[in-house]
C-alpha cells in the first residue's frame, strides 16, 4: 500500500464490523464500541491523476458515528434493563428511516 501514495485506488468490496472493546484499552472507541473495516478487494488505477475535484468527502460525520452508537446500545440493553430492573426504556419509535442532519438514513436495522 506504500507505493499507493498519490495514486487512485478503487474498492470494490468492503464491510463493516461492530465489536465491543474494552475503554481503558482504546481510549477512542465510542461507548465501549468500535468501528472494524474490512478492505475486501480493492484495484489501484495508475493511470489516472489526481485533481483538486478527486477526493471524496466525509460522509459520516463524527457527531453521527456517536448518535449511531448511542442507539445501538439503547436497543440492545432494552431487553437486559426490562429484565433486570422491570423498566422499561424510552421508546424510540419511528427512528429508522428518519433523517438527521446529514440527510443520510440510520444504517442499523434493529
């Protein structure tokens, strides 16, 4: 990948995974929660130049990964608070498909 440098790589193929982590141990995760990418198949393209209009933009902004997460763990402890503490937890209804301010959808189905 070093001799990538300043060149065009097309991925192809790439996944994502959600692990728990430990918090003392990476200090960066989000709720005890990170991000894995997974790079698949990826191509490099010699041939073409780079230009002021060839980056691509953030589409996930950080505020977002964090709002994602935090909804992530709302749903999966749902079923552990009404359990444990015969609770129930906020309703979230209607979340998935609603925008936010990034006009992209929630991406977890849950």
């Amino acid at each position: 990948l070093t001799d990538l440098h300043g060149k065009f790589i097309t991925i192809t193929s790439l996944s994502f995974n959600l692990i728990n982590v430990d918090l003392e141990n990476n200090p960066l995760s989000y709720l005890n929660l990170e991000i894995q990418l997974f790079l698949d198949l990826l191509k490099p393209k010699f041939s073409l130049k780079m230009t002021w209009t060839s980056f691509l933009v953030n589409i996930y902004k950080d505020k977002d990964v964090k709002l994602d997460f935090a909804i992530y763990k709302h749903f999966r402890s749902k079923e552990t608070a009404t359990n444990i503490f015969e609770q129930e937890l906020p309703k979230y209804e209607g979340w998935e498909g609603s925008k936010r301010t990034t006009n992209r959808y929630n991406k977890f189905r849950l």
